[in-house]
C-alpha cells in the first residue's frame, strides 16, 4: 500500500491518479475551463481580449488551461508544487510551443523570478491554497502595467471563511490525516483583499451551478 502523503506538495502528487491500464490519456486542451462542470461559464475571454502575451499558471496540474492557451499563441509558465504533476504535463504537452512547466513553489517562483507577465492566473490552483495576504503582493509585483490577474475554486459554503482545512484521508494499515488549508471569502471580501494590496476594476462573483449541481463557482478578475 502506497505510504500517505507527509507534505502538500506530496498531496498534490496524487492528484487526478492514473486508475486505468496502461499510460493515462492527456486531456483535449480544446476549451479554457474555469469551472468543475464542463461547457459552463466562460472561457479564456475572462482573461481578457485580446489573449495576453505572456501568461503564468499558478497550480496547472494536468496543463490543459496552459496548453489551451500556448495553442492560442500566449507564451504560458506553469508553476506547480508536485514534481509528479509537472513531469505528466511536460510528457503531455512537449510537442506544444510556447509553454513550459517548472516545478516550483508559487511563493518562491514569484519572489525570485525577474520575468513579467501581461496575465497570472488560478483554475481551482494556488490562489486557493495559499494565504492571500502572502501571494497578492507577489503576483502584484510580476504583472505588468494593467495586467490581469484571474483565478476561480469551488464558492464558499457554510459561512464558513479564511483558511479552512481540507482533508485527504489515507488508508495505511489505518486512517491518517494531512491538513491542508484552503482559503475562501465572499466576493466582497476578496474584492476587499484585492483592492488592499492595490488592484482595480475587480470583478468578484459567484457563478451557480448548473441544474443540478451542488456547488457552484467563485470567479475573480482584477487588474494591476
């Protein structure tokens, strides 16, 4: 039985398993996704039009978003934690222009990297696991003039806001438990957050979920 994971990043090793024979199938990338149900809500427009130049994928996992993106022309980097993650997406994607993969913490990627990005985005990534009030001014800093930033995750529920424990139970003999936290507000409250670490024209909502479907979506856009 496979040991439970220690760490996050070891968590995130295990996201979206291969449960099938044989080398799991690589996802179409024909669509930009910022929902958990396909076909609903909008597509890579939410990032602006015209498609930035430069994009950065904060928690691209699989790479579908990014490698959507690169096919449009937008040079993307996608920065993830699991180094299992990262080498999928770079076996999945190595026939793709203009997209790389580096395994990374997103805190340390942002405060040591020099390159800047027209756009910084999150579908379901890092701008939901990691404190705010730490990533905001990082990202701030590595957007260009006007730049977008845009990320979304599953819609708060259960009055329940900040960072909040998510928990991954592993079978090992007996039940263990890693914590990992997720942070989540209303829309004013992260229009709030924005606006203190120096974004504008912030767009915060909820999108519902379609008929029925429990959970519905937090999409968020600000520019720098």
């Amino acid at each position: 039985m496979p040991l439970a994971p220690q760490t996050p990043a070891e968590y995130w090793d295990t996201y979206k398993p291969n449960r099938g024979d044989g080398p799991a199938a690589r996802p179409q990338a024909t669509v930009f996704e910022w929902t958990q149900y396909p076909g609903h809500g909008p597509g890579a427009e939410f990032l602006g039009a015209p498609l930035p130049q430069r994009a950065l994928d904060l928690g691209p996992a699989e790479g579908a978003e990014a490698a959507y993106l690169a096919r449009q022309g937008v040079h993307v980097t996608g920065v993830d934690l699991s180094a299992v993650q990262v080498a999928r997406a770079r076996t999945w994607w190595q026939d793709t222009a203009r997209l790389e993969f580096v395994h990374a913490d997103a805190v340390e990627y942002l405060a040591s990297t020099t390159a800047e990005f027209d756009a910084v985005y999150s579908v379901w990534g890092a701008c939901w696991f990691i404190d705010p009030d730490l990533l905001l001014p990082l990202i701030a800093r590595r957007l260009a003039p006007g730049g977008v930033l845009a990320f979304s995750h599953a819609e708060p529920t259960g009055g329940a806001y900040g960072p909040q424990p998510m928990r991954g139970k592993w079978l090992e003999g007996r039940e263990r438990e890693l914590i990992v936290l997720r942070w989540q507000y209303s829309p004013p409250t992260w229009a709030d957050i924005l606006k203190r670490h120096g974004f504008t024209d912030i767009d915060a909502r909820v999108l519902p979920a379609p008929d029925g479907q429990p959970v519905g979506t937090l999409l968020v856009r600000a520019t720098q």
